[in-house]
C-alpha cells in the first residue's frame, strides 16, 4: 500500500518551531503534536512555558504533547500537573526511567489515578511496554511512545516489536502505541502495516508526502536531471 488515504495510523508532527507547528496543525491529515526538550534546543526556545502557551492559545482542538524536565520523581510530578493545568488538550510526556534508570512506573500510576492524560517517551523494549500499561488508567487516554527509530538505529528491526506492543496494548482500550523517532516516510507504512495507533513525523520527513506513490521511472529521471544540473553549475569539467 503507497496511498496516505488508506492510512489507520494517525499522523503527529514532531517540532518546536511555532509557525511549522501551526502550520502543520492546519493540515487535515494532522492529527496531533509533539515537542521534546532537544527539539526545543534546536529551535532556540528560551522560555518554555511561555513557548508551550503561545502554542497552545492557537492549537487547542488537537492534542498537543510537552515534556517534564526533571529527573526526581518528585518534581516530575509536580511539573507534570503544571503541565497538565494548561490545556485540556495536553498530554504529558514523562521518560520511561530517569537518567539513573529507575522506573517511572509509580510515578506514571499517581498520574493516571489522578486522571493525567500521559505520553510515556524513550521506550525502547516490550518489558517497558508492559510494565506501563500495567501502571496506566484504562479509562484515561494515554500515548505509549517506542522510539522505533533508535531501535533501528542499533541494526533491529523495530516492526516485529511494535506488532507485540499493538497486542500487549489491546488489553488497555485507551492506551494508544505511538511509533516514534520516525527516519523516512517508509515509516509511516510500517506503522500502520503494524498496526500502531500513531507515528510522530519531524517536518522535514512530512515534506516528502507529496511524493508518495511517485512513478519510480519518473523519479529516476528526475534524479539523473538533479545531478546533471548540479554539476553545470558547478562548472564542473573533466
């Protein structure tokens, strides 16, 4: 299948650039956003609340995902019912361990029991699937974010992994398996041959739409004109 109208899987732009944000939030196929505190860096944002804010005075039909930025559970918490208070469209991004690797499993339960609609981010293995679904409020919507990408990354097949994550999430009617950290449009594909609810797209990745279904031999053809051009006006010569 090559036809974005046959898609399941929802479509998240990943960013941090308020007009590409806005942008992306005006197309149809868009379904929700997504920020992270190194996305944020590249986009120069000094001042995160206020950042989140203008977003969210201009978004507030779709869901919109910002990230604690703690490291103890304790702040995390507290970040993350500030976090929660400003849009009834938020979902809260909390990692799935901090950087000493310990669990946010109680941390994610407190949460849902207190009916915070959480994006849990940076899993990577279906014990971490597990261990988070089995903390979430089943009458809470929720995201389950598996870095798909990274997994590839280390030479793995993510595809396998996220078909077991779409079973072990069946049991949790509102938990929905983000495939994030996304590389190429193949991707998108992937995860909806996967059956994965929602795949997070960067910008860059989101321009190529407009080529899927693109007749290869055309493609070739444009490609061979690309380098010849190029290398005319390099003035290139042998």
């Amino acid at each position: 299948m090559n036809s974005l109208d046959q898609l399941r899987v929802k479509l998240f732009a990943d960013g941090a650039n308020v007009s590409e944000m806005l942008e992306m939030h005006a197309l149809p196929y868009i379904k929700g956003l997504t920020t992270n505190p190194t996305l944020m860096r590249k986009a120069g944002i000094a001042n995160y609340r206020s950042f989140a804010k203008d977003v969210l005075s201009q978004i507030n039909n779709k869901p919109v995902c910002f990230e604690v930025l703690a490291d103890d559970f304790a702040e995390m918490e507290r970040q993350a019912m500030e976090i929660a208070g400003w849009a009834d469209n938020v979902f809260v991004k909390i990692p799935v361990t901090n950087t000493k690797r310990e669990t946010c499993r109680t941390l994610v339960k407190r949460l849902a029991d207190r009916r915070i609609k959480l994006n849990v981010t940076a899993i990577m293995t279906l014990a971490q699937v597990r261990e988070i679904a089995a903390s979430l409020n089943p009458d809470i919507p929720s995201y389950l974010s598996v870095f798909a990408g990274r997994v590839a990354d280390t030479g793995i097949d993510p595809a396998p992994l996220m078909c077991q994550a779409v079973e072990i999430l069946k049991s949790n009617g509102q938990a929905e398996l983000v495939w994030a950290s996304s590389r190429e449009i193949l991707n998108i594909f992937q995860a909806d041959a996967a059956g994965c609810h929602v795949i997070t797209v960067t910008n860059d990745i989101l321009k190529k739409l407009s080529i899927v279904g693109y007749d290869l031999s055309e493609y070739s053809l444009d490609t061979v004109k690309m380098f010849y051009n190029d290398a005319r006006t390099s003035g290139f010569t042998l």
